[in-house]
C-alpha cells in the first residue's frame, strides 16, 4: 500500500532586495496603466517549475541549494524592486498604485514532499489537484495585496520544484518570464559569495510606465466596471474597492474530475496540418491568403478538438468564444521596449459556433477564423475594447470559452539556476479557466507542448480525438 503523499513546511520567510545599494533604501510607486487596470482583480497567475536532481539530498538542499537560490533572489531583486512590494489604493488616490517600501519582502515558502516525482511530471492524465500544495499565494486584504510569492519544495533524492503567484495587475507573461530568467541566471552565474554577475542587457526592465498612453480612457473605464461589480469604501476620500482577487484560490475546490495532461505536436505535424489546410482552400478555389503561423495552426487545431471532445454543436446552437492575450509591445505607437515589466497585452476573441468546429473540415474553418483574427490586429488591438468586454463577461456557462495561455516564444525550459533544465513547466493558471497552455519542449526541437486542464470524461475523449486527427487531417 502506498505511503500517504505528505507536504511538510519547513520554513516561511521573508527575501528582500539586496541591501549592498543605496537603490533598495529607495521608495518606489508605480500609476497602473489601462492595461493593468483591467486585470485588477484577476485570479493569480501561476507557474511550478519542476527540476531533477537524483542526488539531492535534504542536507545538500538545506546547506547548498536553498541559499543559492535565496541569495540569487535577493541580488536580482535588487532590479526589480516592485516585485517585493505590493498592489495598494490609498484613501487619497484616485486610483490603485503598485507601491514598494524599503522594508518589503517577498513572501518564500520552503517546503518538502513525499509525492511521487516522476509522476508530476509525466504528460499522462492525473488530477490536478495534485500540483496544488507546491504553489504560492499572493498575500492578500482588501487594502493591499503582494505583487509575487514563491514556495520551493524538495523532493528528496528526486529534485525540486520552485513555484511562483504573480498578480496580474502588475505583470504579464513576458515579464514573468523575464523576472524568472534574471533569477534563474543570476544563481548560475552566482555560485560562490565573490562579487556578483551583472544581468544580461536583455534581463534588465524597464518600469516606465509613461511609454503606455489611454487615449479611449479604458482605465477609467475598467476602474468604474470594478468599482461597480465589486462595491466601493464610501468612507474613504476617494471611492475604493476592496483588492482581494476573484475567484480566491484558497475558496476554490478543485474537484477531484478535474485533470490535467500534456500532448506534442512535432513540427512535421504542424507542417501536415498546415499543408492541409492550405490545400482545402486551393481544391474550394478561393483565393484566401491565410496568416499560417505555428500559433495559428496549433490553437485551429487544439481547439477543434476541444470542442469536439466538448460534445460538439450539442444540437442547440452551442456558442465558442476563443481568447488569446496578444503582445502589444511592438503594436503600440510608438512601440514599447521589448524588457517593459508591466501588462502590455490585450486579450481579443473570436467568436464561432459550435458547429463550425464540427464540419468536416473543421481544422481549415477555424484557422482561417484565427487567421482573420489575427490580421485584424492591424486596424488596432483595442478596437472594440469596451463591447468586447461587455460580451465576455456577459457569456453565460453554456459558451465554451477556449483561453489559450502561454507562448512558445517564453522559452519556459531556459530557466535553468545552475542544476539543470526544467523536467517539467506547468503554468496552472489555467486550473481555474480550463484553457490551453503553449510552450516550447524541453528538448528545444521546435516540438509544441499543449497543456490542458478538462473534465476527465472530456480529457479522455481529447486524447482519443487528438492522435486519430493527425491521420484524418480533414476532420
């Protein structure tokens, strides 16, 4: 019979900015741009990174490992001083402001498990809430609330894990990507207490956030909307609302028929599904220039699937809405740096019935729809802006929402501290949305890893539905 998993804590703690500059003794408040606004209070954004290490041992953990890692997080702080700080509206501020104190910290957890290593991070079918105990949560009240947490977790003999909750009012996943990448890097090249590395250029952001204009006046537009669905602190001198985020994990039950699972699409796939698409348009003879991307071809594909495994058109007009976050950062005018930590992405839909997903060739309809979508971002990413937000938030349970998450451009699998790549990268956000995770593959052989969350009657019927495609590519 098979021991109990147990997650033992080990230690809570504080990790601030390294104190060896006169930047962390200095007060920091950042304005919110629109873009941020809009996420106010959104659930946290999540990510667990999962790293082998067969001879990690609790002692090595403790003595070595453990302080690498702290001390690399104190020293890339330093850059990045209102991550240790928190998300605050100020009884005398019109708005919410991202505020950094030199007291601040980020919150670590550190902890150790007994589960089974290899099977968390397997690509098969398993529970979600497995993954669960080795992710933070944002510290949070009505009044204020942490920019980031991190847990660490050790696996004895098998490896560790690092987990993180960002908020996402005040970083995207560029920018958590860039922030992990400063940490990953600065511990490798940091291995002994001599004078530190410098950050690579590219790892050096940007917080200025006057490169983001609002010339339609979404911030306010987004900052009433909350006000007005969540109530607002009359007593205050300015109308406030309360900063605890939606959907609080801690008060989300993960149903036990709630799974997760990992599939591939190699690139000679990708090309295939490409190639057949591109040929149902030639045989209809109609002149359609199609954006033909990875991402295009990819999410055609997924989702289709997806909806398929769903139960199809359900026989009563069954409505999708398909959402991705696009990167406004070279959309802007003028452009944004490619290093601005901050959101700088907007998420825009497509629209479909069910039945579209279902024709027999499915696949190619779908991609032209996402095609289109995404040549349209040319007119200007926030046209439409305030009727889009109206429609999704009005979607009733029956529309199928398909949010894709990720972006195989992150490269999740560089994040390597010293000890290695990643074995695994899960971005569990999309427990709570039921979406689709793209990222890159470990081996870095352009291979597409689909990360799904679903009921696990609709998960098995995917994995039925996903390989049987590839042989029927018209389906």
């Amino acid at each position: 019979m098979a021991s109990p998993i147990t997650v033992e804590i080990l230690e809570i703690c504080k990790v601030s900015p390294a104190t060896d500059s006169n930047e962390s003794g200095q007060r920091v408040s950042l304005p919110l741009t629109f873009l941020d606004t809009r996420l106010l209070k959104f659930p946290q954004a999540e990510r667990l990174y999962l790293y082998k290490h067969i001879n990690l041992t609790p002692t090595l953990f403790m003595s070595t490992l453990l302080p690498r890692l702290k001390r690399a997080l104190s020293l890339t702080l330093l850059h990045f001083l209102p991550l240790a700080g928190h998300l605050t509206w100020p009884s005398d501020s019109p708005e919410p402001v991202i505020l950094y104190d030199p007291n601040d910290a980020v919150s670590l957890t550190v902890a150790e498990s007994n589960a089974e290593f290899d099977l968390l991070v397997s690509n098969g079918i398993r529970e979600v809430a497995e993954l669960r105990p080795y992710i933070p949560l944002l510290s949070m009240s009505d009044t204020e609330v942490s920019i980031i947490s991190l847990r660490i977790t050790l696996f004895p003999s098998k490896g560790f894990s690092v987990g993180i909750a960002m908020h996402h009012a005040a970083l995207d996943g560029k920018s958590g990507s860039m922030f992990l990448k400063a940490w990953a890097y600065t511990c490798k090249q940091n291995q002994n207490d001599g004078k530190p590395s410098p950050l690579l250029p590219e790892l050096i952001p940007s917080f200025d956030r006057s490169c983001i204009g609002d010339p339609d006046g979404l911030n306010s537009y987004y900052l009433n909307y909350w006000l007005t669905t969540t109530g607002s602190n009359s007593n205050s001198k300015t109308k406030t609302c309360s900063l605890k985020l939606l959907q609080n994990v801690t008060d989300f039950e993960f149903p036990p028929n709630l799974v997760r699972a990992t599939f591939q699409l190699s690139p000679d796939y990708i090309s295939k599904i490409r190639e057949s698409v591109q040929n149902y348009y030639d045989f209809q003879n109609q002149p359609v220039k199609l954006h033909m991307s990875t991402f295009v071809i990819v999410s055609a594909y997924a989702s289709v699937c997806l909806v398929k495994a769903r139960g199809g058109s359900g026989g009563g007009g069954r409505m999708v809405y398909f959402l991705v976050a696009v990167d406004c950062r070279s959309r802007l005018d003028p452009p944004v740096p490619e290093n601005y930590m901050g959101n700088c992405v907007f998420t825009v839909d497509m629209v479909a019935e069910a039945a579209d997903f279902m024709e027999e060739n499915g696949v190619a309809v779908i991609a032209k729809r996402i095609s289109d979508l995404v040549k349209g971002l040319e007119k200007g990413v926030f046209e439409g802006a305030r009727e889009r937000h109206v429609r999704l938030r009005n979607a009733g349970e029956q529309v199928q929402k398909i949010a894709v998450v990720g972006s195989p451009r992150f490269c999740y699998y560089e994040e390597d501290f010293g000890w290695g790549k990643p074995e695994k990268v899960e971005i569990t956000s999309v427990d709570r949305i039921n979406g689709i995770q793209l990222k890159d593959s470990r081996d870095g052989n352009g291979v597409i890893e689909i990360g799904l969350v679903l009921p696990r009657h609709e998960m098995e019927a995917f994995s039925l539905l996903f390989d049987p495609c590839l042989n029927g590519l018209s389906r």
